[in-house]
C-alpha cells in the first residue's frame, strides 16, 4: 500500500537527515507524541528530533502500511545512534501536511 504524501514526505526526510523538510511536513500545530510525550510545534519537535531522531542518525525502513481514515500507522524499522528496533508511527494528515505523528514500540 502506498503512504499517503505527507507521510511519505515526512519518512523522506527523516532518512535524508533533513530537519527543515521534516518539520515543513507538519501544520504549524503539528505535535510529535513519543510515548507520551508530547513535542507542539516546529521549535519543540526540533528540539526533540536533535536528540532523538534526525540528531541521532535515524533510518527508518517501511515495513508494513496500516489505513484507518486520516490517520496511517506505519511499521518501521528503526535504526541509527538512538533507538533501533521496531516501532509503529501512526500519521494523522490534515489536508497536505501531517498534523500528529504518535510513535509506539
């Protein structure tokens, strides 16, 4: 199953270790949900992401495609210098941006 845009976009740029197009993938209220915590907007998930995402050389390798309305969970494979194993992301999209993105082990 192809990823929706944004989402795709988003995963893209994480790869490339492209902070800038990453954070241009959320709406300007966008929210990254990393196990309960809670990163609003561009200068909180830039901050978050230096120290645990793009900071940290993450891959993430698609695995599996889930569906359910506006949201997509997708199941990667994480690697880099933070955490690797698997995770799931669920993408909620809003118009041509990502408006959540929530990971869970």
């Amino acid at each position: 199953m192809p990823l929706p845009e944004p989402v795709a976009a988003a995963i893209d740029a994480a790869n490339a270790g492209d902070l800038e197009a990453f954070l241009g993938c959320f709406t300007p209220d966008g929210v990254v949900d990393d196990w309960g915590r809670e990163f609003h907007g561009p200068t909180e998930i830039a901050g978050w992401s230096d120290k645990e995402f793009i900071g940290v050389n993450v891959s993430l390798t698609v695995e599996a495609v889930e569906p359910d309305g506006d949201d997509t969970t997708v199941t990667a494979q994480g690697g880099g210098d933070g955490f690797n194993g698997p995770s799931h992301f669920t993408f909620r999209v809003d118009g041509d941006r990502v408006s959540r993105m929530t990971i869970r082990e």
